[in-house]
C-alpha cells in the first residue's frame, strides 16, 4: 500500500517541479533515471540534498557494476542490487562514501560466491562417478 | 553474469511474469512457483535452496504472501557456505521484519556468524542485524558488536559502527558501553569508518546526556573541528572526489555532528565558528552537492547559540539560494527561513518580495512552503501589500490551494488590520473570490465588526450590495450581505452614510428586496441562507413599507417548506407582517451593537470564571478597533452605559443566535431568584423594552440557543417559548399580553439598609454596609449566607466580580460548611473601592459553589440592587 500511495504522488508530479514531498508526516525524495524512479523516505530533520547525492552515489555505483545498468539488469538481478545496496546503507545510514572500496568488496564477495560454487560443482562431480 | 545464485529458473521465472498480461494470468504463474518453492521446502531440497529463496524475494516484491519461506531463510542462514548465507540473510531482511517472532530463532546463528573467521560473513551479520534487530536480540548480541568496534578491518568496523547505532536506538541504556569505542573510531582515516563512526557519536549523543558532554570536551571537539578542516582543505582525491568536493558526505555529518554538540552550548559554538565560516564561504554551489554541505551549514550555524557575523553569512546564502533557478533548492532555502525567522526576522523580511514570487511558483510543494512563510512575515507595516499580492493571487490560483491561501489571508487581515474599513474591504474582496472557503467563525466576526463601525454602514452595504450582484454562488458572502441589507436596508436605499470615495448608486428598495429574493430562490443557497433571508425580509418589510406586500408573498412560499426551520420562520413572520403591524418596527429596530470583547472572548472558547479579585485580563484585539482592553466579563458589568442584558454563556451559538434572530440574546445565568414566565422574559428582551429581567433559574439550557447544530444553526424563534411545540401560537398570546417587568423598587434609607443581594430557593446572601471613616469611596460589606434548605452545603465558597471601576477585596469566610435549614451562617467581610463613587452605582457578579450530598452544585447571580449612593 506504501508502494500505492507513493506512486500515485510522485509519478503524477511534473519533471519540472522539485524532487521532494511531503509524506505522513516524512519526507520523500525522488530521483528519476530515464523511466525509473528512486525514491528515499527521510525524518523532517535531514538534508534533502545530501540524500539526491547519495541516490546519485548508489546508482552511479549500480552503473559501474553492471556497465551502463539499465531497468532490465535491475529487475533480474534484484538480488545483486540489494547486496551493493548492504554496502552502501545500513539502518538507513551511509556506509561507504568511496565508490571504489564498495566496488572492491563486492567483487571479493562475488568472487567467494565464485569459488564455493566451484567446489561446489566439482564435488558432485566427484560424488556423481563415485556413485555411477 | 554469474550463473550460480540467478540459475535459469529463476530468470525464466521473472520474464514469466513479465510476460502475463493480466494480473489473473500473473496470479496463476505466482501460485505455481508458490506450490514448487512449498514442495521443495518440504522436501528439505538443499540444491535450490538459494535459488527458490531468491525467487521468494521477488515474489514477495510483487506483494504476494510469502510467510512460508520464513524458516527456509533461517535454514539458509545456518548452512555453511558463503553464498547460503549470502542470500539467506538477504532474505531474512526482505521477508521477516522485527515484529516476527521467527526472528528469535536467528539469534543464535547470528551469534556465531559475529564470531566466524570469514570477515565477509561477518559482515553479512553484522548487516542483518543492522537492519532488523530487536530490542532483545540487540541487547544479547551487543557485546559482540562491540568487540566488533575493534575489529582489525576496517570494513567490519564500519559496519559494527552502524549496527550499534540501531542497537543503542532499541536499547538506550547500552548507550554508555559504546562511548568509548566510538570516540577510538573518530580517530580513524579511512573515511567510511570515519563517516559511520561520527553517525555513531551524533546519535549516541542525542540518546544519552552522557555521551553528550563527553564529547563536548574541548579535546574531542577540536579533533572534530580538525578533521573537518583537513577534508576541507584535502586536495584532489579520486575516490572521494563528487563534484570537485573531497568527500561531500564526509562534510555534511561533520556539521551534523557539529551542530548536535554545539546546539545549547556557547563554547562548544566559539570553537566552531572559524571552521563553519570557512565552510560557508569558501563551498562551491554551482553543484548539488557543494549547496547540500551548504545548506547543511546554515542549518548548523542556525542551530548553535549567537554569533552575529555567522548567521548574517547563513541568511544571505539562504537569500541566493532563494534565487536559484533549481527548485529543490528554492524549496530548501524556503524551509530553512521558517526556522531561520526565528532567530532573525528582520534579515528574513529582506527577502520578503521573493517569497512573495514563491508563492506563485508551479510546484506545489514550494507553493505551500512560500504561504507559511509569507504567514510569518506578516507584520502591522507590510499587511497592506502583502495582502493585495495574496488577494489578486487567489483569484488565479488552482482549487486544493484556494482553501490553504483563504484560511491564511483571513488570519492575516483580523490580526494586522490597521482600520476597519480597510478589514471590510479585503473581507469583501476575499468573500467574493472564495467565499466559499471561508470559514464560518471569520464571516461571523466581520459582521461583529461591521456592527461596531457604525460610520461604515452605509458603505458596507452599498460595497456588498454591488459585489453580490457578482458573486451570488459564494455562499458566505451572500449571507453577510443580506444580513446587512435587513439590517441597514435604509441606508443602502437613501445612500446613508456616504463616504467620499464611494461611486454614487442608486438602489430602490425594490433592488434590495430583490436581491434577498434571489438568495432565497438560488438552487445553491442553503438552509442557513435562506432562513438568515428570511430575517432580512421581516427587518425590510418594516423598513420599506411599500414592498410589505411583495414581501409577505415570498415569505409565504415557503410556508410549505419541507424543513422545519423555514416553514417556521415563514408562517410566524407572516404572522406578524400581517397582524401586528404595530409592534413590527421595534421588533425589527437596528440591533444593538455586538460586543467584540465578548465575542473575541467566546471564539478564544473560554469565558473566564467569576474571579474574586477585579483584575481581568486585558484582550488584544488589533483590529483597529478601540480596544476596550478589559476582561469580557468585566464589560458585560458595565451596565451604566445601557441596559443591554448580559449575553449567554454558550459558545458560537452568541453570534447565531444575533445572526438568525434579530433580538438581543437573553442572558441565561442560572440562579436567581423570583421569576416571571420564561417566555415573557425573553420577549421583553426581544422588543428591547423595560430593563434586564431576572431570569429564570429552571432552563440553565439556553433559551435561545438550545442547538449545538451548526446546520440550524441560526437560533429559533421557537426557542422563545419554553416549550418547543408552542410556536406561533403562543408568541401571539404573549405579544398580547405582556407587562413591563420592572425590578424591585430600591429601598432608599439614609443610612445604607442591608439588601437581600440574591436568594433562591435553597441560598439567601444578605449584604450589610458600613463606611470606613474617611474614605467615602470605600464600603465594608458584611455578606451573610443562609441556607434554605434542608440539607447541609460543605465546601461552600463565594465568589465575585466587579466591573473595572470597582475594586474589590474578599476576606476569608467564617466557614465553609453550611448548615440545613438556617441553623446557622456563614459569613463573608467585601470591601469594595468605587472609583466612580457618586457617578456610578454598585454592581457585582456572584458565583456560589457547594457541596450537597456530594454534588457539585453552582449558583451564579447578579446583584443590581446596591443602594445607589454607595
């Protein structure tokens, strides 16, 4: 239902208006890539701007892995986004403000992924002719 | 693209769903993945574990119920490999939140996962956590995390950093263990231990005093006040670098952290002072984030305690910002001017004209903003303009606004209005634009203060007469202008009162009657309307004998009317015009003038108790009006001037009640003694003939106003009679029979004779006099209270209030329990101080409070029959 509400305020505003509302009582902030919107809930205390640049830091981040990320990459690899995401918020608050170190992290993590798969996939191999 | 966590299925999966065109063909393919995912959880499928989690979440995206795959996450998150883990914890965040139970179970898991060897699983826990812990989960595992504080990588630290910010947020008593490794963790240089830690301390302080003041210290604080000047002044880094700014992030929590520690504190303030004017001048703002470190700045400098030169450099950022042509920015510096006019109007008035600009911008949301701000601005000086610009710009403005904008300028004009003409004015115009949005409290108190400009009758009707020619579906100026046009018919008719700025008009009385018909006849005027027209037409039928006829004919049509307030006011006014020509003129004569202490009073919704003393509190109403300063009490005393009786003591139903009846309303002060016939008293008052009557003691309810209904909300003539069903039948019998009641004749002794000051049936206050010597404007007061009834009174207290130009003083009472049937007394010492001795006569405002069988009981009174000479 959040999802509802929300869309139904934010996609309705023109492009030329500000990127933010006013929302029960909280603040939303909203950046539009091409057709997709980002949009962050914030307290009435904190910087709306600072939050347009941590959008703007995620997705440029989402760029660099993906290369050139588009809505599709988004969609299927939902997963992997929310894992870079981890890297950059945790409790809503800024983690990493370097891009390369979060790039790097996420490649080790990968890459762990990587190798358990591998022996993963060689041990049933292995299991596979012991038991032929 | 790695081929492991996404296997084809669940690719294959998402373009299924992609693919439906219809949200039942969507439902099908989800309820047969469901039954697959089921089936495999049941089996304890370990193989697709990872990847029937991973299509769960994206179920669980499109918002179907996905509670079953809650236990699967938790097996997920025990298994031993990096990437089960990897996608259980996702899951676990995506699918549970901390209400769940289930959550309980993870702790354990959790716990060992903290202690693991591999940092990275580590830091899934410690990210799961982070986003979802508990308050009991929290404070098992915060000592973990806060080993964690240590931990040799930096990663881990960062997020141990984050993670104990929503533990001390769950549980704030832990807060104090974390002091100290939070203040290692200022110390850091990798920036994202830098950036959590400081998020670390700004919120340990906002939770605990202690940390509070530790941080505070000169030590700690110059270290901040280091570590921001060194990134401000770092050179180019690659990493860090957004828009030419090292690290504009790193920035702006420095200033937060800044800000928190400064805030009430002045020499943690002077410490920062350098560094936020270096900050504030030297930031570029041409992108957003050099302007989001600004505005961050600004709300910092705003924030801690007074530096002049500071905050003159924050307002005059906030004032380019203003001019931004981007208008997130516009908005953010609009935003920050509210709080900023708190500490600085004047310089905030500077940029008056650009908010004004605002006001009329596009985007809503600065819209709103621009209004509130304008709405601070406003002061006596610039009213005038102000409201112009607001008026003219509510003629443009789109609906969902016209309410907010209306409701503002209404405010506005009642309490910065310098004169009432102008205040008439704007009203009108306002009325005529958006009439319909206005509220009825602020119609009601533009007709109180057209009642007391009594040079501006004339003008005012002939104003709303013109303007409602124009403007007939707004509702609420229709009513003020027929209301002025029964009231004032005359002038409008014989251009009374003209003033030199008026264009002449001619107005027969056939015009004005006209335009009351066309009120009553309009498809959108209703109940209230057409009933206040209904009075206008009787006050008109006197004032223009010639149109008598055709009025009675309108009035009569509505004789079948199917609400029972119209078709009562029909057939009684009809009543009247036809029969009793002769006391039709003084039914109808002008109204006397409503009080706007009293009313200004009431709409603050309390009408201050009797008191025992005679200072009142004097009421501000700046309405150009001559203020008469005192407490509304004290002018419903002041019975020298006229004999008007005092008004009731209900709410909005005063000015309803003067609205839709044309009488004065009779004041309905339970407990006095001797009362003629309710009906007869309040007819007295309503041909304003003979002086105030006692009243009665048995309908504390309001005669008059007896409906709370804001719809019938005007007061019925019905209500004249005490009961309902009387109507016009027994008015008649009164109007013929009625005798002038006329109070007591005083007893005029030489010396001063004791008075029975108020008796009831169960209460005698007898009044006792003697002179001080020497001070002929003093009196002594012996009051003696007697119990009539027969049971005791307990808690029995007195009370008095005076006009202004008494004073009054009450000694303690002998007592406060009153024994039954006058076996005894209590007695009470007054003196009392007339400033206008000899002038004027005493008055005094009684209100007796007792306890009988354990009920409150109230008795209030006036007593009017001092001996004249006193």
């Amino acid at each position: 239902m959040v999802i509802r509400e929300l869309s139904g305020v934010i996609l309705t505003r023109g492009p030329k208006l500000c990127n933010f509302v006013e929302w029960r009582g909280y603040k939303v902030v909203y950046k539009r890539y091409a057709s997709l919107y980002f949009c962050m809930c914030i307290d009435q205390e904190d910087n709306e701007l600072e939050i347009l640049e941590i959008i703007h830091h995620y997705v440029e981040i989402l760029d660099r892995y993906f290369g050139s990320v588009c809505e599709l990459d988004l969609i299927f690899n939902f997963h992997k986004a929310y894992y870079i995401l981890d890297e950059i918020l945790i409790a809503g608050e800024l983690q990493e403000s370097s891009k390369k170190t979060v790039a790097r992290l996420i490649a080790a993590q990968d890459s762990l992924v990587e190798t358990a798969k591998e022996q993963a996939s060689s041990i049933s191999n292995i299991i596979a002719q012991a038991t032929k | 693209m790695n081929p492991f966590s996404s296997g084809t299925r669940l690719r294959d999966m998402i373009r299924s769903i992609r693919a439906c065109k219809t949200a039942a063909e969507e439902r099908a393919v989800v309820r047969k993945e469901c039954a697959a995912i089921r089936a495999a959880i049941n089996e304890n499928d370990q193989d697709y574990r990872h990847r029937n989690l991973a299509k769960l979440m994206f179920i669980h995206m499109l918002g179907y119920p996905t509670h079953f795959g809650q236990m699967e996450c938790l097996k997920s998150i025990a298994s031993a490999g990096f990437p089960e883990k990897r996608i259980g914890y996702l899951g676990l965040m995506l699918l549970l939140d901390e209400r769940q139970e289930v959550l309980m179970l993870v702790t354990n898991s959790l716990k060992q996962d903290l202690n693991h060897t591999n940092q990275y699983i580590v830091g899934l826990a410690l990210c799961a956590l982070g986003n979802i812990c508990s308050a009991e989960m929290a404070r098992d595992l915060a000592p973990e995390v806060e080993r964690l504080l240590q931990f040799r990588d930096p990663n881990i630290r960062k997020k141990a950093a984050l993670c104990s910010i929503r533990i001390i947020k769950k549980v704030p008593d832990l807060a104090e263990n974390f002091i100290n490794p939070a203040a290692a963790l200022l110390k850091e240089k990798h920036h994202g231990v830098l950036i959590t830690g400081i998020q670390l301390v700004t919120d340990l302080c906002k939770v605990s005093t202690e940390a509070l003041e530790f941080f505070r210290k000169p030590k700690c604080l110059d270290g901040l006040v280091k570590t921001l000047r060194d990134v401000v002044n770092s050179p180019y880094a690659p990493e860090y670098d957004i828009a030419g700014i090292t690290d504009p992030f790193l920035h702006i929590r420095l200033l937060k952290l800044l800000r928190v520690l400064g805030q009430g504190d002045a020499d943690a303030s002077d410490c920062m002072n350098d560094i936020l004017a270096q900050v504030a001048t030297k930031t570029e703002s041409n992108k957003n984030a050099g302007n989001a470190i600004l505005y961050e700045c600004v709300e910092t400098i705003m924030s801690i305690e007074d530096n002049g030169g500071l905050r003159v450099l924050a307002i005059n950022i906030l004032g380019r910002f203003l001019s931004n042509r981007d208008n997130n920015i516009r908005y953010v510096a609009l935003n920050m001017l509210m709080k900023a006019i708190t500490v600085d109007a004047q310089a905030v008035q500077r940029h008056r004209a650009t908010i004004l600009e605002c006001v009329k911008d596009l985007d809503a949301s600065i819209r709103k903003r621009a209004l509130e701000l304008v709405c601070l601005l406003v002061n006596e000086s610039n009213v005038k303009p102000l409201t112009k610009e607001l008026i003219d710009y509510l003629e443009i403005s789109d609906q969902e606004f016209k309410g907010d904008l209306t409701a503002k300028i209404c405010s506005m004009v009642e309490k910065f209005s310098p004169d009432k003409i102008w205040y008439i004015d704007q009203m009108l115009k306002v009325l005529s634009e958006a009439g319909n949005f206005v509220k009825d409290e602020v119609w009601h108190a533009l007709i109180v203060v057209i009642s007391n400009a009594s040079d501006l009758h004339g003008y005012t009707v002939r104003a709303l007469y013109r303007a409602v020619q124009t403007s007939i579906e707004q509702e609420s100026l229709v009513r003020v202008a027929i209301w002025c046009i029964g009231e004032y018919g005359d002038m409008l008719v014989n251009n009374g009162g003209v003033l030199n700025i008026e264009d002449p008009i001619t107005v027969t009385e056939s015009d004005a009657v006209d335009v009351v018909e066309i009120a009553i006849k309009h498809h959108s005027s209703d109940i209230t309307t057409k009933a206040m027209a209904m009075v206008a037409l009787l006050k008109l039928s006197s004032r223009f004998p010639s149109c008598s006829e055709r009025i009675r004919d309108i009035i009569v049509q509505n004789k079948g009317s199917l609400v029972l307030e119209l078709q009562q006011r029909s057939i009684e006014f009809n009543s009247i015009v036809e029969k009793h020509q002769n006391i039709r003129s003084t039914l109808v004569e002008r109204m006397p003038v409503l009080d706007e202490a009293t009313f200004s009073g009431r709409r603050a919704g309390s009408l201050p108790a009797t008191v025992s003393t005679s200072s009142g509190t004097s009421l501000n109403l700046p309405n150009g009006v001559a203020k008469p300063a005192a407490a509304p009490l004290v002018d419903l005393l002041d019975l020298s001037s006229d004999d008007a009786p005092v008004p009731s003591s209900s709410g909005n139903d005063f000015l309803q009640d003067l609205l839709g009846v044309d009488i004065s309303p009779a004041s309905v002060q339970p407990g006095t003694s001797q009362a003629p016939k309710a009906g007869t008293d309040v007819l007295l008052d309503l041909l304003s003939i003979g002086s105030p009557p006692v009243q009665n003691n048995s309908t504390p309810s309001d005669i008059l106003s007896s409906s709370q209904d804001n719809k019938s909300s005007v007061a019925k003539l019905d209500g004249l009679s005490p009961t309902p069903s009387g109507g016009a039948a027994s008015m008649i019998d009164l109007l013929d029979g009625f005798v002038p009641n006329s109070p007591k004749p005083e007893d005029n002794g030489p010396a001063y004779p004791s008075i029975v000051a108020f008796e009831s049936s169960s209460l005698r206050l007898t009044f006792n006099f003697s002179k001080p010597p020497g001070n002929p404007q003093t009196t002594l007061i012996q009051a003696t209270f007697t119990n009539l009834s027969p049971n005791v009174y307990t808690d029995f207290v007195f009370q008095a209030a005076v006009p202004k130009f008494l004073q009054l003083h009450l000694d303690p009472a002998s007592g406060n329990t009153l024994p039954a049937s006058g076996n005894g007394s209590i007695t009470q010492t007054l003196r009392v101080t007339n400033s206008q001795h000899g002038k004027k006569p005493l008055v005094m405002r009684t209100r007796i409070a007792y306890k009988l069988n354990n009920r409150d009981v109230l008795e209030e009174g006036q007593i009017n029959n001092f001996p004249r000479d006193l």
